[in-house]
C-alpha cells in the first residue's frame, strides 16, 4: 500500500524586494524635466524611490554645466559618495547630462566609484547601461548627436514621474542654433531639433486628463520651435494656441524666449489666449551694446526695449523676469554703467543673476587677456543686485490691496505654519491657512495682498475657488509619433 505524502503548507507570498533609486539634480527646469523622464524610466524597470542616500541602491545625478560652479558641486557630491559606495558594495552611481557630455571619461578619472556616465543623447538608455554595469563593469557611453533610431530619447514617450501632480512641464524642443559665446550648451545638447506640434498637444492633453492644471513650455529658444519642422515661419504663436485651448489647463508658461526672435505673432497670443499667463522671461544679459555684440545676442540694448514695450503694451499686467551676467571678458565701468541704466528703464519683477564662467570650448573663454577682476565684479553684482531688488520690491508693493489668483504650491518651506501659492504672473504668495488647514496643493484660491518683499507677497485666504483636479499620482506614458 502506497502512503501518501504529507501535504506540504502553502508557504505566504513574500514581495520581491525592490531596488531604490535617488535622483538628484543640478541645474534648469530642463534638467528638472529630464529628471523626471529617468524617474519614470527607473519606475518601469520595477525600482522604488528611496527617501534619501542611505536607503538607495542606485543614485542618478542628472547634471548642468552652464557654470562652473554646478561643476565644482557635482564632483564634490560624488566624493561623498565614496564612503557611501565603500559601505555599500553593491551600491550603482550614474552621472548623466550635460555635465556628463561635456567630461565624458573625466568623470571617471575623478571619481572612479561612478558606475555609469551617460550624455544628454540617449537618456533613454539610462537602465539598460545600469545593468550593463552591474554585469560587466562601468561604463561610459556619451554620443556625440542624437540616435535618429532612438526616438523616445527626444519625444519622451516615457512614464514621466511628475514632482507636482498638478503642474508639468513639457519639452518642445531640445537644443540651441545660436552661438552666444559665453554659452556651451549647444556643444552638449546640440543642435535645435522641434517635437511635432500633434505630439505636444497630444501630451498635454494626456497632462489634463490627470488633473494637471498648469504647464511649462521648455526649450533652450522657445521662440525658434518649429523653425526645423518648416521653412515658413516659427510655429511657437501656433503652439501657444493649440496648447492654451486644451480643455483642464488654466495656465500655460513658456521658459526660455530669445530677445531677438520674440515675434509680433507670439506676443498677440500671449495676449489673446486666456490660459497664457501674464508672464515673460526675457534674458538680457548685458545693457551695453558693445558687450552684446561680444557675447553675439543678435540685439542691441535700445532692440530689447523696444520689444519688452510691445509685450507689455499687449499684455495687461504682464511680469517680466531677466538673466544678467556681471564681468563678461572686456566689461569696462561705462559698460556696466550701461547695463544699470537698461536694468533701471526696463523695471523687471526680478532678476537672475551671474558671475561670468568660463566654460571650455566657448568664444568667451578664450578671452582670459580680458578677464575681470573678482573684486570688480563683487562690488558690480551687489550694485546691479540692489537695483533689481528695488524694481522688484516697487512693482510688488504696486500689488498691495489687489486679490490675486493662487495655485496653492503646499506649506512654507521656512514656515510650515503658513501656505505658498503662485499667482498667474509666478510671483510667490505667503498667506495664512483656514481653520480647516487651507486648501490642497493644486488647489486655486483667491488671497487679498497686505505685504510685499522684493522676492515675495504676503496675502490673507479669502475663499478657495476651485479644488485640486490631479488625481493620485500616475505615470503618464505619452505616444510617439509616426513620424
């Protein structure tokens, strides 16, 4: 007689244990977004985020290299990560971006720890190189233009993790055909190459249906897209358009326009289509015309004030923002005296800016006969700083009494106690929350402005008027092309 066997207990599930990614990044809302795309990326490969370094198996930096200084961060934050690495062995490292297209084999010479370098080209590639590495050893593959047969690495057809539900930002095009000579990013992201305008609003669309509510137009000359796809005219008006009347999208932003391709057409959109915010990032760079012709911006000073006239005689209560740069190679005291002058005159909501870096490979670094003294430019950024700040804190204290409109953004990152939001035209809004704790982030409310700061409003609640649209957050897959 045959004796059956024991039934052996059905042993419970136990979840595979999933790898944790961290990615951290350095630089532009550019390298924001592609940060997003590799978080995507590293989701579908069946990783978790991890809440900080200790918790990671694997740490993407994602980096800039318009300036030195993002250099200098990016090679001290892996040097950290040493230590790290010995303590964990099966730790993986991946520097990807521009930083990255730019060294190439660099980054390994200084910091041999790194598992993976990767350039702007074939992010896409970013999880197949970590499990290269893990099988092979470290590797290095940067290209030198984009993949052609890599299509998904420019039109992200990928399941981008959104930071914010209910904002996104959306890359129209990649790259830069201008040759401003103290600027390397068209060494390392190439040349100009525009997404199809069906592509675009096709992912916005996608955006809306999510319950995002706000997006970001990204590109390195906003103004130029579309200037490769056809010979008639930039399509950038058109795109405005098309994305501004897709249904769920109350606010439509645009970073960044070159002064000397900011066209008639675009401005009349900026001002016909509601969902355009009243908003406008013109980067001047230097008011003296004969720096501007040594940086080679294609204006001159009197051109830029010209066309910042039109957009703000077009645009009711439009906020205009800026990029400066102090101490460019040759910038004599009548030069900077200059770039005072049209700073004053223009009247900007705010400013960002610069210490000229070097940046190897550009016109301007070649000019170290011409370089201009630290100290001369210390004391040139504090003067032409205490002139932004004074236009900035006059033109907000003129927004004291008015009720703005808000997207909540969350609490305080210095006061938790009290909400942020952003108004149409970005400027940032402090206010007390409701007894009830405020609204959501993502939610739209009106607060009445009592307080102004060059950097900031302070406002009290008075009703939310609309609440938050997104849902949980979900990964949005976006189509590519047929073409």
């Amino acid at each position: 007689m045959t004796v059956p066997p024991e039934p052996v207990a059905a042993l419970p599930y136990t979840r595979p244990v999933a790898r944790k990614f961290l990615v951290r990044t350095f630089g532009c809302q550019m390298n924001e977004h592609d940060s997003e795309r590799l978080a995507g990326l590293l989701e579908a490969e069946g990783m978790e985020q991890a809440q900080g370094l200790d918790d990671a198996d694997v740490v993407v930096f994602n980096t800039c290299c318009i300036r030195e200084n993002a250099d200098n961060r990016l090679y001290g934050n892996l040097g950290q990560l040493k230590e790290l690495r010995d303590r964990k062995p099966g730790l993986q490292i991946a520097v990807g971006g521009c930083l990255a297209q730019k060294d190439r084999e660099l980054v390994r010479q200084r910091a041999p720890h790194v598992d993976v370098v990767f350039g702007t080209h074939n992010l896409a590639r970013a999880p197949e190189l970590l499990r290269k590495a893990a099988a092979e050893g470290p590797v290095v593959e940067v290209l030198d233009a984009p993949d052609p047969a890599a299509a998904a690495d420019q039109a992200p057809a990928l399941s981008a993790v959104r930071e914010l539900p209910y904002a996104g930002w959306v890359t129209i095009q990649t790259g830069c055909d201008n040759s401003c000579a103290f600027c390397i990013v068209p060494s390392v992201r190439g040349p100009e190459v525009s997404r199809p305008m069906e592509d675009l609003v096709g992912e916005v669309q996608l955006l809306a249906r999510r319950g995002v509510v706000e997006v970001t137009l990204l590109g390195q000359n906003v103004n130029s897209y579309g200037r490769d796809l056809t010979r008639r005219r930039p399509l950038f008006a058109d795109l405005l358009r098309a994305v501004g009347g897709v249904e769920g999208i109350r606010r439509v932003r645009f970073t960044s326009p070159h002064p000397k391709d900011l066209r008639p057409e675009t401005i009349a959109a900026m001002a016909e289509v509601d969902a355009v915010c009243e908003q406008l990032h013109l980067p001047l760079q230097a008011g003296s015309d004969r720096v501007l012709a040594a940086m080679r911006r294609g204006y001159r000073a009197e051109r830029y004030l010209e066309r910042l006239a039109a957009a703000r005689a077009a645009v009711p209560d439009l906020a205009v923002t800026t990029d400066l740069i102090v101490g460019f190679p040759g910038e004599t005291e009548d030069d900077f005296a200059d770039t005072l002058a049209v700073a004053a005159e223009a009247d900007f909501d705010s400013a960002y800016t610069f210490i000229f870096s070097p940046r190897p490979g550009t016109r301007a670094a070649a000019m170290e006969d011409r370089f201009v003294p630290p100290e001369v430019i210390a004391d040139r950024f504090e003067r032409l700083r205490a002139v932004v700040e004074r236009s900035a804190l006059r033109r907000h204290q003129a927004r004291i009494g008015r009720t703005e409109e808000v997207l909540v953004e969350g609490p305080s990152r210095r006061d938790p106690a009290m909400q942020t939001g952003r108004t149409r035209q970005g400027k940032l809004v402090h206010f007390a929350p409701d007894a009830a704790g405020g609204p959501a982030p993502g939610a739209f409310c009106e607060v009445a402005v009592g307080g102004a700061a060059p950097h900031f409003l302070r406002g009290t609640l008075v009703r939310q008027t609309a609440a938050p649209a997104h849902r949980r957050r979900i990964p949005i897959r976006v189509p590519v092309s047929a073409a």
